[in-house]
C-alpha cells in the first residue's frame, strides 16, 4: 500500500467514523415495549418460537402460547399451504405485522439461528424424529403427544435429550392440572398407604397394521407434499383420507385405538403416581375382559380397563392404596375414599384439560433450563409402558419386560416389534 492510498483510507475511516458518532448523538425513539415498559416483556428476555405441522391441535397450542408475555411466534413450517398460510395469519394479526415466515420443509426453519423453540404438533408418525433434529439443531421443543412410535425410539428420543441438553416437554399437560397433580401427590408420598394398583384409562383395545389406501391423484408439492408428509414411514399411494387422518402411522406401524392414545396421558399419570418415570413395569399381560394388567418390579399393578370408572370426565385414572384411593377425570373433580385425605387442602377445580398451563411450564423451564413436569425421562418410559401394552395386545400373549437390557425376555418376535424401519433419507 502506498502513502497516499494509506491517506484516502485514513480521511475514509474518519469520515466514516464521524458519521456514526452523529448517528449516535442524534436522539432515538425506541418504543416502549422493546425496553419492557407497559407490563412488556423486553425483546432480549423473549423465548422466539417457531411451529412445526400445525394443524388442529397445534393451532390450539399456539393458542396457548401466543398470549404470553415473554413468546415471539416468527415462522411456521407445515406441509400443508393452507395451512401455512392460516397459521401466518393468526401470528400477524396478533403482532400487527407481516413477519411470520412460512415454510414447507422443517430443515429450514430450525436452520434460523434466531430461533429458541419450537413447537412440534405434526401427525404422531413425525414427532420424534423432527424433534431430535430439532434438538440437534440447538432449539427447546413442545412436542405434541403420542410422542414416540416405538420403544426403540422412546429411548433415543431421551437419550438425544441428555445428550444435547434441550429442555423438552411433551403435550401431557394434565401433569400441570391441579387435580390430577393432587392425585399422584397422594400415591406418591404414601397418603393412600402402600400403593397397590393404578388404573388407566385406554383408546382401545384394539391393534392392527397400517395399510394402503387406494390410490389417489397427487396434489401439487406447493400445496401438499405427500413426500414430507410420509417422512420416515414406509411409502404408500396418496389418498386424501390417509392425509386426513389423525391415526396414521401412531406407534409401531399399528393403528386402530391400542392403548397408546389416551395411555400417553392416562398411563402416564399412573407412571408418576407409582414414582415409576424412570422405568416401565416388568410384566404384561393380554386383555381379559377388557382388562389389561402389567406388574411394575415393585409388584404395583398397572391396570387399563375402558369400563367402571366413575362420571368424572374423560381420561380417568384411579390410585388405590392399602389405606384409600382416589380417582380424577377432566371434569376437574376429585373422588376420595375419605375427605381426610384432603387435610383441610383446596384444590382448584379446572376442566377441560387447558394446555396453558403445561405451556407456561415448559417457558419457565426454558428460562431455568429446569426439567418441565412432561420432560423426555418420563415422556420415555410412560410411553414404552403403552407399546409394550400394545405388543401384549397385539401378539395376545404375556410378555416379560427387562428395563436394564430393554427388551423383552425370552420372545424375538415381541422384540422385532421394539422398533421399525425408517425410510430414507430419514434417521434419528
């Protein structure tokens, strides 16, 4: 460089430099809300969110999260156009702007570097292996529930969750209801004495393969992509009602009730009320009269049964010790062997089975990088519990479970059904 160029880029810099004191100098208008007034949460202190296939359910979530102070929802994923373009719409009337970004494949939405979160609310057949490249990609996740479709997937899907870190919260929020939070609360610290059964509430009890639909034309991939949609299940023909459908492909390639559905909640309940989040009984036994029994190590019993429970609402579960029991449904009420029990307690009567609450965990949770009520150890084991069940359904025999080595004792074909193909280019 000569002297004089060394000069010019001299006069350039202080030219340059002089300018931006002058910009700095010069009065700025920075609204309010940006610093936090007003009840306003500061944009540095707010958790960005991003969605993932939402539909029915996730717009029901968004619905949650959406009011909170502290969430800035900025893209939405789905392979659905309509859609994408309906869940923009909600996002930009509520900040009065046209920020939202939309996106078809999910790759690219947890490629932002901006984002915190994502909520996950995509068919069952995608949930664990979106949410494993979501946390691989660095951001926390809400994961609609069932949440795994497999025991092999239930386990990577915690282990994922260790390794990397993540804060994850799956879509059990009656975890968060007062009630059934009252409920395990006495299993759990002995109020009912020593704890004998926990009943649980199923779908069905029913299994059966999933299977072809006849085919049908393909939309165009800007409108629907049937290959996204598919993801890591087998490949099959498009047909409108398998888009549709709310059971494909659910947990193992089995569809048609089974216990997975209402047991990622019912079930899930019991497995905290028997302190068991951290296993899954060891014992299953096929329906007899519509009941199916599995024994935990500790020689409580899990019960799932679709009958005798009392009008308390959907999703029932009932704790039964050697001293009382209790039983809770979505109505919000309690049902208690003696009043005792309640040792002069109030507890809040919510129906309905609001997510908000669950949500409200999850955000605390990422602030804390505290573990949510839902978080993947328990998500994991609740969930083996429920295919395990199904497995007993579906090869209608008594099945023996060994947590350590998590497979199934003396059975290759139980054990087949632990797991399943992904189809390419899909891994977890």
């Amino acid at each position: 460089m000569t002297a004089s160029t060394a000069r010019i880029h001299r006069r350039r810099f202080l030219k340059s430099t002089l300018q931006a004191s002058a910009l700095l100098m010069a009065p700025q208008v920075i609204p309010g809300t940006a610093l936090g007034k007003d009840g306003a949460v500061a944009a540095s202190e707010r958790i960005v969110l991003g969605g993932i296939g939402i539909g029915n359910r996730g717009t029901y979530d968004l619905g949650c999260f959406l009011p909170q102070p502290d969430v800035q929802f900025v893209a939405v994923c789905d392979v659905k156009a309509q859609r994408r373009a309906a869940v923009k719409t909600m996002a930009d009337e509520k900040y009065g702007n046209q920020d939202c970004a939309t996106y078809r494949d999910f790759r690219e939405l947890l490629e932002r570097s901006d984002i915190d979160a994502v909520l996950i609310a995509t068919g069952p057949n995608w949930h664990a292996t979106a949410a494993m490249y979501a946390a691989r990609a660095g951001k926390d996740i809400y994961c609609e529930k069932p949440c795994t479709k497999n025991i092999a997937q239930s386990l990577i899907l915690a282990q994922t969750m260790r390794r990397t870190g993540r804060v994850f919260q799956v879509g059990t929020q009656r975890r968060n209801l007062p009630h059934f939070a009252f409920a395990c609360e006495l299993a759990r610290t002995g109020r009912l004495g020593k704890l004998k059964a926990v009943h649980a509430h199923p779908a069905g009890m029913t299994t059966i393969s999933s299977g072809w639909l006849p085919a049908e034309p393909e939309p165009p991939k800007d409108e629907v992509d049937w290959d996204l949609y598919l993801g890591p299940a087998a490949w099959r023909p498009f047909n409108k009602k398998l888009l549709d459908g709310f059971n494909f492909e659910k947990g193992g390639g089995m569809v048609g009730g089974g216990v997975l559905e209402w047991g990622s909640h019912c079930v899930d309940l019991c497995q905290w009320a028997a302190d068991a989040d951290g296993m899954a009984p060891v014992e299953y036994n096929p329906p007899v009269d519509g009941r199916l029994v599995a024994r935990y190590a500790s020689g409580v019993e899990l019960i799932i049964r679709g009958d005798g429970w009392l009008p308390l609402g959907s999703c029932p579960v009932r704790f039964e010790g050697e001293d009382g029991w209790v039983e809770a449904g979505d109505s919000g009420k309690l049902a208690l062997s003696s009043p005792a029990l309640l040792a002069g307690r109030e507890v809040a009567e919510i129906g309905g089975y609001p997510a908000t609450f669950h949500v409200r965990d999850f955000l605390d949770c990422v602030k804390t990088r505290g573990k949510p009520k839902g978080n993947a150890e328990a998500a994991c084991y609740s969930h083996i519990a429920c295919h395990a069940a199904n497995i007993a359904i579906f090869l209608n025999r008594k099945l023996r479970y060994d947590p350590r080595k998590n497979e199934f004792i003396g059975d290759e074909q139980a054990n087949r059904l632990r797991s399943e193909a992904l189809r390419e280019p899909w891994r977890i």
